[in-house]
C-alpha cells in the first residue's frame, strides 16, 4: 500500500486525482498538500491534508517524514499562457517545486511524478505523430520548465535512483474544477458556455489542432505509470500519452449533435495562438502503450456527451 503526498492538490487534476487516489489507497494514505485557495467543496472532510507551500522544502519534507510518505504527486505549476505573462513567477514555481521535491524524494526514498506537457515541445519539433523522442526546443517559458522537469527527473533517476515517473498531458477536460491560464482551456469553456445557451468567444484559430484529454483517462494514465513495472521502462520522464485531436470547428461540431442552436465566434488571442502554433497536431504515444500498457477510454464523441451530462447536472 502507498502512502501518497500530493502537492498542489487543490487545482484542476489534483482535485479529482485525490479522490481517485484516496478510492485506490485508502483515504488516509493520501495526503492533500493545499496552498492556494479555493478548495473542492468537502476538502478538509474527506482525508488527511496539510498546509504545504512548495517553494519551502521544509514544508514538504515535514509531510514525508512526518506521514511516512513513499510517493510523491508534484501538481504545482504556473499553465502556459499566464507563465507567458509572468515568466519569472512560471519559472520560479515550476522549476522551484519541482526541484524540492526531488531533493526531499532523494532524501527520503520517495517516487515521484511530475507532469510534463504538450507544451515541451516547440515549433522545430515534428507536428504530426510527433514521436516520443524528438526535438524538444519550446519557445515559452512553462515549455522550458517541463524540459527541465523532465531531464533532471532523469538526472534524478540515473545519478542518484530516484524512482521518476512522468507523462506528457495534453490539455485536460473536466467538469469539475475548472483549468486557469493555460493555452489549451478553451476547450473546458466552450463546454459550460453551451451548457449555459450563451455564445462561446473562441481565443484559438479555427484549424489549430491540438491533443486533449478528459480527466477519467488523465488521472488513469497519472497512476498506472507510478504503478508500472519498473524493469519494462525503456522510458521515463516523459512519456507521450494521447487520446483525441481537434481544432475548435471539430468540438464545436460535436457540441452541436447535442445543443444544436450553440453559437461560437472567434477572437484570437495572439499570445494563446502563439502558444498553441508551436505545439504539436498530435503525439505518437506508442511507447507508453508498449512500456505500461496505455490505453485511453475516451474519444472526443465520448467525452463531449459526459461533459454536457454531467455539466447540465452541475448548472442546473
Ligand atoms: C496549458 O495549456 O498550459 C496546459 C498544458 C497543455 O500543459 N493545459
């Protein structure tokens, strides 16, 4: 049985990855690292949490030592598009958590994940299947961090044996808490604007394609990579993980099929195009397949008709 530290578990994945993860473990055997408010309706109730700024390694090691911790869940990172508006926050957060916690892992004998992105590649990089190793030159300051996440993982792993894992999410849709600065959020928000019968104002350009994912397979891909047997890891940190592909003509046409009067325009955020321009169409993600058996459930037709399920429960 794992004893889990999550930091960062207030945000869009760690909100459902603790639950997830809590029905897995056991609820005690999570542990909910918080900082930044707001917190899930119930956050405090439903298992052990503890206040942990990730900047400050002590705060991190006192929950590992403290709880017996073996496994490490790193959340914490400033999204793409507000990273671009503060570059020295991005960094400062992103490289800053992800360094304490390998230090308090290397010190304590813990495993970590950390997500990597879409975002670490860049426009040099090959758009189309784009292959799990390849040219990793991103020209944003959130691609960076997750570049550098990813090799000093490695570094973690081959210097010292650190056990890193990490996979490369996509944009991730979820009905229940919502993403914040990212390039890839529109594709969370069209959906509540259809549910609410108001018009979507699109930031990303018709013909952008980029891959997305919904939660259920993201919080799956996040725990069966930590629990993958270790001797058929050819990779680590990160694996390309893939599920769907579309451009905002292709969710909106699948929108449609369920609220046919839902009405979408655009106005194109330069700084969001820009991001979204140097990323990649679509990922191979044959080796994740291969190494740890990935295998996504949803579909964009799957994910869009659960969406609007469950979103027109949650507006009324
Ligand atoms: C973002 O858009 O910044 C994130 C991501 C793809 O990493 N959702």
């Amino acid at each position: 049985m794992k004893r889990i530290l999550i930091v960062g578990s207030t945000g869009q994945i760690g909100s459902e990855l603790s639950t997830r993860l809590r029905s897995i473990y056991g609820a005690s055997n999570v542990i909910c690292g918080y900082y930044t408010p707001p917190y899930p309706d119930g956050f405090f109730e439903a298992g052990p949490t503890m206040e942990i700024n990730a900047l400050h390694i002590e705060q991190i090691a006192e929950a590992v030592s403290r709880q017996g911790v073996d496994t490490i869940y790193n959340l914490v990172a400033i999204l793409s598009a507000t990273a671009e508006k503060h570059p020295k926050l991005g960094w400062d957060v992103g490289t800053g958590s992800l360094m304490n916690c390998l230090d308090v892992a290397r010190e304590y004998g813990c495993a970590v994940f950390t997500p990597s992105s879409i975002g670490a590649f860049g426009p040099d990089t090959p758009k189309d299947d784009t292959p799990q190793d390849t040219i990793q030159r991103p020209n944003t300051i959130y691609g960076i961090t997750k570049v550098l996440g990813e090799l000093v993982s490695d570094y973690y792993f081959h210097r010292w044996g650190v056990d890193t894992r990490s996979v490369r999410f996509p944009g991730i849709i979820s009905s229940v808490t919502p993403p914040g600065g990212g390039t890839t959020d529109y594709a969370v928000d069209i959906f509540y604007k259809a549910v609410l019968g108001e018009e979507f104002v699109c930031p990303i350009a018709a013909g952008t394609f980029m891959d997305m994912m919904y939660m259920p397979d993201a919080l799956d891909a996040a725990i069966a990579i930590m629990e993958a047997d270790p001797a058929r890891l050819v990779h680590r940190n990160s694996f390309n993980v893939a599920s769907m592909s579309f451009d905002p003509e292709m969710i909106c046409a699948e929108i449609r099929k369920h609220i046919p009067d839902f009405r979408m325009r655009y106005e194109v955020d330069p700084l969001k195009q820009h991001i979204a321009d140097s990323w990649p169409n679509r990922l191979d993600d044959s080796c994740a397949r291969d190494e740890w058996g990935w295998q996504p459930s949803f579909d964009i037709a799957r994910t869009t008709a659960d969406m609007i399920g469950k979103l027109k429960v949650k507006l009324g």
